[in-house]
C-alpha cells in the first residue's frame, strides 16, 4: 500500500525560486493537508482540502499556494522562496465516512526545503 | 481553537509503562482527543482517539478524565521502538466545509532506555 506519496524527498531553492511540492494518496481520501514543521517545534497547517476543487487556508497560508483538480492530488506550490520558508513539509490525508465521525489520518514522509 | 500543554520531555526504561499526560482545560464539548507520534525522520502517525471514555487499541491505551480537562496516553509496555514525539491534539471541526483539523502543539519528546 503506496499510502500518501510525497516528491521530492529533499530539494534546495535559491532566494526567489519557485517549485511545486507533490502529494499525492491512493486511499480516495476526500481530505487532505499540508502541514510545516521547523526544527524542534509542532506541525503548523498551511492549507487543507475538503475535495477536488475546494480549498481553503490554515494557519500558515502566505508565500504559499494550493490546488485540487483531482481527488488523488495536492500539490503545494512555493513562489518566491525565502529563507523562511526553510522547513519539513508534510502531505496528510483523511477520509471523512461520516461528518461527524472521527477518522485518522495518513501523513507522508516529508519534503525537507532549504531555502539559501 | 482549544490548545493542549504537554510536557516537553519524558524518560522511562523499556519493558515498564509509560504515562503521558495532556492538559487541555478548555476543550469543548464536540472536540476529540486526538494522539499522534512522530519517528524520527518520519511523518506523524496516528496513535489512538477518543471524546469521553477511556479507549484501548493495539498500540496504547488513552486516559480521559471525568471533566475532560486532561488526559494520559498509557504505553503498557515501552520498547525502544516508541521513541519519538507524542502530540495531544483536539479535533477542530470545521462545521461549515465539514473538515477535520489537526492542530498540533509541540508535544512530548519520549526518550526509553534499555
């Protein structure tokens, strides 16, 4: 089982830069996150989708954008890149069976961002 | 959104329990207590839930006091391998788009000794 699938593992951007982190999950989760996490701290939510074609911000939503054309993928995309954006990034997904109902989710294993 | 305190560090030996403890005194009435853990170099993976009873699973069991203003995340048996970060997370409902946040503290960081 592929789970949720992050690429690429590792990558250095230059100040200025874009790129675009893939996720992408084989469970047809209708949710999925993206999460940051910075040496020593908790994940913080940069943005979340409830389904294809609707998003919507966390937390932590600027110097960042998302899109959701299809069920299986979440791609984040950096514009701009700056130092402070020099992070782990985590893809996670859900599958909500009822509204009310708790369900787990499945994180990925991370994009390590260095940001020079 | 509802925040939980957890200590930052806990030690124990392997083969003994563990006790983790959670405070989140203002939790409503609709949030779940949520656990997750994260390996070293790896993303978070899902513990164990509950709202107001006590739960058991495979992996652990959760503690959630009357009032529901604390709860303990109990390994029974420690091993070497449950070394990691142990998040406390209330389950933040979104009632208009339905979605289910996780919003993380920065946890407890377990360290087990042989």
């Amino acid at each position: 089982n592929a789970g949720v699938t992050q690429t690429p593992k590792f990558r250095i951007l230059k100040i200025g830069q874009s790129m675009t982190l893939q996720c992408t999950q084989d469970m047809n989760h209708n949710y999925m996150y993206w999460y940051r996490q910075d040496p020593g701290m908790g994940l913080k939510l940069i943005y979340y989708s409830v389904g294809a074609g609707i998003t919507d911000k966390g937390e932590v939503p600027n110097g960042y954008n998302v899109s959701r054309s299809t069920t299986e993928d979440f791609p984040l995309r950096l514009e701009l890149a700056a130092p402070s954006q020099t992070s782990v990034y985590f893809c996670a997904s859900s599958y909500p069976r009822y509204r009310d109902r708790v369900t787990e989710a499945f994180f990925g294993q991370g994009t390590r961002l260095t940001v020079v | 959104d509802a925040k939980t305190t957890q200590p930052n560090s806990m030690e124990s030996n392997e083969e003994e329990p563990v006790h983790l403890p959670c405070n989140h005194s203002t939790i409503s009435g609709t949030d779940y207590i949520h656990w997750y853990r994260q390996l070293p170099s790896q993303g978070p993976e899902y513990v164990i839930h509950g709202l107001t009873s006590n739960v058991n699973n495979r992996m652990a069991s959760l503690a959630i006091a009357e009032d529901r203003k604390s709860s303990t995340l109990i390994l029974h048996r420690a091993t070497l391998r449950d070394a990691a970060v142990y998040y406390c997370i209330l389950r933040v409902l979104q009632i208009i788009q339905g979605a289910q946040k996780l919003v993380f503290g920065q946890g407890t960081r377990l360290t087990i000794n042989p």
